[in-house]
C-alpha cells in the first residue's frame, strides 16, 4: 500500500523539527483537516510539519459496496461484527513507511504525533501503541479501538507504553456513539496508558474548544 508520497503536506516555518501525521476520517481525503492547521500553530512557534496522507479507494461494506477512501473496510460500527484485519494491517504499514520517511527527512521518531479523525483516529489508536520506536504522542477524535482486549495486550510496544495519548469525542455524535470512545478510553486505560480525554458539545466533528486543546496539547509534547 503505497500511501507516503499520496499526501497533502503543510509546513509551519522553515525547516521543521516536529511532525504530525494525521489520517482523515471515511471518504473524506487528505485536504480535510488541512485549513486548522494555522490554528494549531501559532506564526512564532516552534516549526512543524502536517502530512495529510490520502487514504486509497475501496469499496466500503457499511456504505453498500461503494468505492470511497479508506484506511479498512467497515461492515458495522457496533463492536461485535468482524474487523477487516488485513486492511488494517495494511494501513499500519503505510503508517510506518510516513514515520520512516519522516525520519529520512530528520525527524526523529521521538518528535513524531501520529493523529486521526473518526477511521484515522481508530487506525491512530491502533499503530500508535504498536510502533516499536517512541512517539512524541497518539491523538484520536471522535474514534473508537479496533482489534483491543487481549489482541492489544499482546501486540503493543513497550516503546509506547508511556507515550501521551489525547482523545476527544462529541457527545452529540450520531456516527461513531460517544460510549464507542468512552470504551476505547477504559481500555487503553485499564493497559497502563496516559490517556487525556475530552467530550465537547458537538456532532462528528471538530470544534474551537477541541482545537484550542488539540494546539495545547502539540505545544506540551512537542
């Protein structure tokens, strides 16, 4: 899966020294979370670099077969029907060839956010505590955890396991139900993880408050 060079890529300043990796949500693309990107740093701030990378078309069960962007095929979001593990898997090694490409361009892992939205955030929560190198920290909105429980006991890196982790979740969510982020919280928890979450009065979507937080929380990790 060849995602790396497939991406929209913003940089705040000249020679960035930090990188957020950010996967954008079921059938949207790369451009969608490109226009915050000025509320998230400020003109005077460290610089850093976005990369927006597009997800590749598939067809998506849950949608009847239609073709759209997608990090893995969903038939359902109620937590019991099987998860598409070999597109997720897939997704995870586009994920780890953006991180290497990032560190060709001399950025260290260690100075890395791995983010996503809804099903980027979800594959976020997935590769982030998997990666064997050290993250400057995982972000996921309004998302949920895929292949959790035991499958995450197992397969998680120790490199992670005190990486910062910032969750965020519209209580008003009619797509992915807060409780499917509030579990996702209880588990990565309950697996030793520092998890700041946050609820905010809104839909699936982002808001200002989200945002301001979002910017808070990149300027403490990196």
């Amino acid at each position: 899966m060849g995602v790396p060079g497939d991406a929209v890529e913003v940089e705040t300043g000249r020679a960035p020294t930090g990188c957020v990796i950010w996967l954008h949500g079921l059938g949207a693309d790369g451009h969608d979370f490109e226009p915050i990107v000025p509320e998230l740093v400020r003109p005077d701030e460290r610089a850093l670099r976005f990369v927006f990378p597009h997800a590749p078309v598939r067809p998506v069960t849950l949608n009847g077969g239609y073709r759209m962007r997608a990090w893995y095929d969903i038939a359902a979001l109620d937590r019991r029907t099987a998860e598409d593990e070999t597109g997720i898997r897939a997704s995870q090694e586009a994920i780890g060839a953006l991180i290497r490409r990032e560190n060709e361009r001399g950025v260290p892992t260690g100075r890395i956010v791995l983010a996503g939205f809804s099903q980027g955030g979800a594959m976020a929560l997935y590769a982030g505590p998997r990666y064997p190198e050290k993250l400057a920290g995982i972000m996921g909105l309004s998302c949920y955890l895929l292949l959790g429980g035991q499958r995450l006991a197992a397969e998680r890196s120790a490199a992670n396991q005190a990486t910062p982790i910032f969750l965020g979740h519209g209580n008003q969510d009619p797509v992915v139900a807060p409780q499917l982020g509030e579990d996702a919280k209880r588990q990565l928890q309950a697996a030793g993880y520092a998890v700041e979450w946050h609820t905010y009065s809104m839909p699936h979507s982002v808001n200002p408050p989200e945002v301001a937080d979002i910017a808070a929380w990149l300027r403490r990790v990196l």
